[in-house]
C-alpha cells in the first residue's frame, strides 16, 4: 500500500491540487499531513479533490481552527497509525519526532517545520521530512511511502508530469 506525506502547505492551494492529482493517479488512498495547512478552507479544499483518508498533525500554523470533518482523523501533538504492520508516527515539530524516533517504538517517524527534505537513521526508524508543499524557503515537495516494498520517494513538485 501507498501513502502520502505532506507537510507545510500554507494554504497554496495550486500546489496541494498539482500534488493531490498525481496522488489520487497514483492510487493512494492515504494522505499523512505533518501540519501547517493552515486554514480550515484548505483543508475543505483537500477533502473536495482527494476522496481518501487525510491524518493530520496540527502545526504551529494551524492552532485549534482545523476542525475534524468526513474522512480526517486530527491529533495535536503526533499522530501514530499502523499500516500493513509497519508502525508509523508523525508530528510537526523536528524536536518531538525525533524524541519518538530515538524510543525505537516506529518504524517511521513523519515531521515537518523545517520546510527542509529530509532523511536519516535513528537507531532502526526512518527519521524523515518530506519538506514542504508551500514551496517556501526549499523547493516545493511531498513524500511517498510504499509498505509493499518499504521504498520512500521524494517527489519534487515541478518535476511532475501531469
């Protein structure tokens, strides 16, 4: 099974709609979101064009004005979710994912903040950061896990083709 890391969107919508129209080609079903939608109107605009499941992890950005609706799932501080046996944690904040990455409880550990891609080892979890959607300060990205075959893939958005 595919899933789809995002992060740092910051309401650019043209963005969110480029990378959700590979997403949904793709045929992935789940979006993880490390914060900072922003507005509660994104995240509505997410759930018109993408009919899966959207896990999200508040940010900075977002405060308490994302309200759960139809098929999001919202947690404050990190999310935690199981997918084909393969334990997976996200949160927003670089300091708090790798406290959970360094417990060794994930095999995935998902955070945002930096804006900046990212990818190491901690211990035995993958420790990455699918850097931003927004397109601010870096190039604008989003990650792809695959549990089948446990490849992680950084997809840069004006690579894409349509």
């Amino acid at each position: 099974m595919k899933i789809a890391i995002l992060s740092d969107t910051h309401d650019n919508l043209a963005n969110v709609k480029k990378a959700v129209y590979w997403i949904k080609k793709e045929g992935i079903k789940t979006i993880v979101h490390c914060g900072d939608i922003s507005t509660q109107d994104t995240l509505d605009e997410l759930l018109k064009i993408f009919p899966g499941k959207i896990l999200i992890s508040l940010g900075n950005t977002d405060g308490a004005n994302l309200k759960t609706r139809g098929r999001t799932k919202i947690w404050n501080e990190f999310g935690k979710i199981k997918i084909d046996g393969i334990k997976i944690a996200f949160c927003h904040f670089p300091e708090a994912a790798k406290e959970l990455a360094t417990k060794g409880r994930y095999n995935l550990v998902f955070y945002g903040h930096s804006h900046k891609p990212w990818e190491e080892l901690i211990s035995s979890t993958r420790f990455v950061n699918p850097g931003n959607l927004a397109g601010l300060f870096y190039r604008a990205t989003y990650a792809t896990y695959n549990t089948d075959n446990n490849e992680l893939k950084l997809n840069i958005l004006s690579e894409i083709s349509l």
